[in-house]
C-alpha cells in the first residue's frame, strides 16, 4: 500500500510510525525515498544496526518490549519509546539519560488486549502511580502519552472497545495528573496497527504504526 493512501485515510493528523522490523536497509531507503521519516524497530541490535547505514535525519522510534540492559545502547539516538512497560525500566531510563544528560521522550505501554502475553501496565497500576505523584522525582524522562495493542481479533467491536477504553484513560489521566507536572505533557496516543488503524484513527489515535501494509508480509 502507498504510504500516501494511508496518510490520506483519515481527517485527523496523525504520525504515520512505518514498522521496518525484520526489513532491509534496502527496503527502508525505498519507503524513506518517498518521503516516509518515522520508523519504528522492536530489536535494539536491528534498530542499531539500521541506524547506523541509514540516512541521519530518520527518526526512530522503539516499540517492541526494552530490556533494560538495553537502555544505554539506544537513548543516545532513540525518537520516541513506545514501550515503556514497568516502573524498573522507567527508573533506568532516567538514570541512564542522566548521564547523557538527554531528555528521553517515551509512552507508557497499557495492557488493553485480553491476551496474557502482551506487555503493559494496567489501568489501575498506571493510575495509581500517577495518584502517588510517583514521576515527580522524574527529570529527565518527558511523558508523552500511552500506547496500547488491541486483542488479535476479527472483532471489529471488540477492537474499538478496547481503543475507546484507552482514549477515555488518556483523557482522564491529561485533566487529572498532567497540569501540575512539566515532565508530563500527554499529546500522543499511539494506538493502531495494518489490521485495526482505521478504527484506532476513528477512536482518537494520533500515532499509527503500520508494517505489513506497507513493507508486505514478514517471514518470521
Ligand atoms: C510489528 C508491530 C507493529 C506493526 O504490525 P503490522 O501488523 O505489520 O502493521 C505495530 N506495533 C508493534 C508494537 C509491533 O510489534
């Protein structure tokens, strides 16, 4: 699919995120040729490696599960993290970007789907944390919103209930919590995949991130 015809699929602005995983730098050149400068990786070492052959200005956003070991490596260059699953990796992030002294700009990963397997706080965890002012003592790390992945369904209600959930907890957490912290300025929801933007664009989505839709189908 053109990168355009997703581009013009909605009203809404949005950040079109294209997920080059598994992908070669050849294959990113192309997409990125037709103007495309947001990527996205989930593997540190690919993202690296990518990185370092490809042009400068791309900006490159981590969205798989970030093991903290990992955090050192890819702050120095990383566009947004996505995926920002538990207060541990929140801590490491802001101690390792206060080394570098370097603003790290992430979401916070809910779990809106109902399979086990996938990372992210829950509603409540989240809230409380905000609740207990936990990110008060949080200087180098700015909070720009959450990212979530809806259950793996054909279910197209299903799906858009569980977009609708996360867009009200977005909202709620913004009037309630991000008025009286500088580090806090939610203005992102990344929400949406090849199967299920639409409906994420439709429930208030404003970062999408597409693969298959526009690198065609992964082997892996
Ligand atoms: C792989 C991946 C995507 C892209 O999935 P497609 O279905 O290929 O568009 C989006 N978000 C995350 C977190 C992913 O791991």
């Amino acid at each position: 699919m053109e990168i355009n015809d997703i581009i013009n699929s909605n009203n809404n602005s949005f950040t079109l995120v294209a997920v080059s995983k598994t992908k070669t730098v050849d294959e990113i050149q192309k997409v990125y040729n037709q103007g495309q400068t947001n990527f996205g990786e989930n593997r540190v070492n690919e993202l690296m490696n990518k990185q370092k052959i490809l042009p400068k200005n791309i900006k490159w956003h981590m969205i798989g599960h970030l093991q903290r070991n990992k955090v050192k490596t890819i702050l120095p260059i990383v566009h947004l993290i996505h995926s920002v699953d538990s207060i541990r990796l929140i801590n490491t992030i802001e101690k390792e970007s206060k080394k570098i002294n370097k603003k790290t700009s992430i979401l916070l990963q809910i779990h809106i789907a109902e399979e086990k397997t996938k990372y992210g706080f829950s509603f409540n965890e989240l809230r409380s944390l905000f609740k207990e002012n936990f990110f008060k003592n949080i200087n180098f790390i700015d909070i720009k919103g959450l990212m979530g992945m809806a259950t793996y369904t054909n279910d197209k209600v299903q799906i858009r209930n569980e977009f609708k959930n996360l867009k009200l907890f977005f909202e709620e957490i913004k009037t309630r919590f991000c008025n009286s912290n500088d580090n806090i300025n939610f203005n992102s929801l990344s929400m949406g995949m090849s199967g299920d933007y639409t409906i994420a664009l439709e429930e208030g989505s404003n970062i999408i991130r597409i693969g298959t839709l526009i690198f065609g189908e992964r082997d892996l």
